[in-house]
C-alpha cells in the first residue's frame, strides 16, 4: 500500500483497509519511523492509529535520529528480527526516504532486517508507506531532488536527486507522493524515460494505492494519476526534455485499473454517474471555453485540467511551466516548457456528483511536451501616463506660452 502522505487520523478507509489486508483485527504490525526527523513521535502516532482500530502495533528503534543505536547492529539484531518476521503488517512513516535506503539497504546491499520486511511480503503480509514510505516502493526513486522544474531541465544526478529504492512493487512500475499537490508528474516523467521505466503512479495526499499483482485499486479522499509511456516518443537531438504521445490515467476513489491490461474499472459510483466518451452519439459535454494554464505544475492543475478536458467541447488545453525567478547562473534560465493536453483514441472519462462535488474518473488522455524559451525578465512595471505632454510638432501652443520674439 502506497500512501500518497499526510494521511489523517480520521481516513478511515485506508486505515482499516490496512489492517484488513494483514489480517483483521489483531493483526501484528512493526512500525518504521525510520525515515522521520523525530522518528519516535511519527512512530507513536501511527502506532495509535492502528491499535485503535483492532491491530497490535509496535515500533522499532531502528532511525539515523536515534543517536544511541547502532544502526549497523540493530538491522542485525535476532530480537528485532524475529518481531519483524512474526508481523503480518510493515509500516514506513514519512520524512526523508533517504534515510530508510541507507539502513536497510546500504551501498545497495540487503541487511537480515530488510530480508525480514521480504519475507513477510512474499508469505502475503502487507507493506505499507506513506510520503517517504512510499518513495521506497519502487526500485528507483527520488532521493533528495530539488524542485519540479529542476527535474524537467535535466538538472539532476545519480545518487544525489536519483537513487535505488527498495522495490517492493517490482521492477516495471515507478512509484511517487505528494504527486497531484505538488505538481510531480513534472518530475517523474523525466525519470521515466530516463530510467526506461513505461508505467508510473502517482497517489495523491490523504490517499492510497494497494497494489497486489497487476491489480490498482486507490482509496482515500482523492486520487492517484497513472503514466504511460508505452507508446511515447522523444527526440533527443533537442538536447532538453520533450515528450510526445505519452497517456494519462486519473483514478478517483474505488476505482481499479490493471497495470498489464490498462483495463479501469470505474467504482460503482462513478458507473451510476454520467459516462464520457468523445464521438459517442449521447456525448453532451459541459464545458465549452479553451483553458491554458499558467502554470501546469501547480496544485492539482493537471488532474483539474483532465477532468475538465473529458467533459469539454475543446479538443485539447495548454499550459506552461517555467522558473519566473531563476537562481544565478542558471545555464537554462529562460528554458520553460508547454504542455498539450488531448483528446486521441480511448479517451473516456465517467463524472458523479453523488457524493457532493462533481468528481471524474478520466482514461488515455495524450500529453505533449516541448520545450520553449520564455523572456527574462517575464515582466516589468507599466508605463502608466505621462507626467506631461509636450504638444504636437504642428500644434500652435496657447498665445500666453508662446516665447517672446
């Protein structure tokens, strides 16, 4: 289970869900706060959250925070281990990812406490993370990476911005958090091709995706955005990032999607709702006025953008991203880029207002990306009016300004 961080006390879903899938009630967790700058309060609040809802939960004293541990013997510790191995249940809380990979996995090398985590996922326990938990779910993963825009430019290194994650969603699946919030899909595309990686997910904040196989299914309060690249393209003789042709997938709550199918399967409200689908005889979209996008990295603009574009009569919307204040010295500082955003083939979307506010599931939309060079400065003051107007060469001034002879 991916959890797209600040996930409340009161999702209620997710949390049970947890704990249904180690088991049910009584079910054994070990709590990692491994990754927190105060590992044992983040610790303690998960640790809350799932004894109040029927499991045994218990944290370890494995984090970089902890300055009396040993990191190099507690991964190594058989007490430890063995409570490890008889959980049903893993839990990483968020911080920094970093620090999760660099003591269970050191220079790339597995410890007996992460061959314990595997152990019990391999015997169908449940591993779960949020932010930072999250990050580690795949083999490759943000490590500590600068903003979104950076990441577009290229400006990024091995084992600084990138490193190894954990893998626990296998090797053909990349893995993200915070992703609609914050604009990620900005990030995780260029990782992408550059990993050679075809499918990423994205789960959003306060949400979750459990994964079980090939098989999606997201919870929570919003939603997780699919990527393929399957059928993509790019040409590298433009010496910075670019993108055509790659599909966009947003899943709202209760919906499922199989990663080997595409297959989506909408949830049962969305199924009651209004379908979607461009060039359908009842297709009767919304909306009817073009959008662009000031700024396509901004909070849930592209989700926003897709379920605005499946019910509109336009073909497609536009949008930028650029840095308006780019750091000195800045090579690429005028480098921004435009996205296209479009209806093609299976573009489908199903919309609900049952719940409350109209919410979409939207399917294979198409994403262009190019780069562009955009003015420096981007703006400047207004001229405003003239303090005084000198008049026109042929105009004779008033008899009481002309100069004496």
């Amino acid at each position: 289970m991916a959890i797209g961080g600040a996930l409340k006390a009161d999702n209620d879903e997710v949390w049970n869900r947890l704990i249904a899938l180690a088991g049910g009630r009584g079910a054994r967790f070990v709590v990692f706060g491994t990754a927190a700058e105060d590992p044992e309060a983040s610790a303690k609040q998960v640790v809350e959250q799932l004894q109040r809802r029927g499991a045994f939960a218990e944290a370890l004293p494995v984090a970089p925070k902890f300055s009396w541990v040993d990191l190099g013997k507690v991964v190594r510790d058989a007490a430890l281990i063995a409570k490890v191995r008889n959980a049903k249940g893993i839990f990483f809380t968020g911080g920094s990812q970093e620090r999760i990979v660099d003591v269970l996995y050191p220079g790339g090398h597995s410890t007996p406490m992460l061959e314990a985590i595997w152990e019990v996922y391999r015997k169908g326990g449940v591993v779960a993370g949020t932010s930072a938990g999250a990050a580690i779910m795949s083999t490759v993963m943000f490590r500590d990476a600068p903003s979104v825009i950076s990441i577009l430019k290229g400006q990024w290194e091995e084992g600084k911005q990138i490193d190894r994650g954990l893998g626990f969603v296998g090797p053909e699946l990349f893995v993200d958090q915070h992703f609609l919030k914050r604009g990620r899909f900005g990030r995780m595309v260029p990782l992408m091709l550059a990993k050679g990686y075809k499918l990423g997910l994205g789960v959003d904040e306060n949400s979750a995706a459990v994964i079980r196989g090939d098989e999606v299914e997201i919870l929570g309060h919003k939603g997780a955005l699919l990527v393929d690249l399957s059928e993509a393209s790019s040409d590298r003789g433009l010496g910075v990032f670019n993108l055509k042709n790659a599909r966009l997938t947003y899943l709202d709550h209760g919906d499922r999607m199989n990663l080997r199918t595409r297959g989506v399967t909408p949830s049962p409200v969305k199924l009651r709702g209004q379908k979607l689908e461009p060039g359908a005889p009842d297709y009767k979209p919304y909306y009817t006025l073009p959008q662009f996008y000031t700024d396509m990295l901004g909070d849930s603009t592209i989700s926003t953008a897709m379920s605005i574009l499946i019910d509109s009569v336009q073909p497609e919307f536009r949008g930028l991203s650029f840095e308006a204040a780019p750091k000195a010295g800045d090579t690429l500082a005028d480098l921004g880029f435009l996205f296209r955003l479009y209806k093609g083939p299976g573009s489908i979307g199903w919309s609900t207002d049952e719940l409350g506010p109209e919410d979409y599931t939207v399917v294979n939309l198409y994403l262009d990306v190019t780069p562009v060079r955009m003015p420096l400065p981007l703006f400047g003051p207004w001229p405003g009016e003239p303090r005084t107007r000198k008049p026109a060469a042929a105009e004779e001034p008033p008899a009481g300004e002309r100069p004496q002879q």
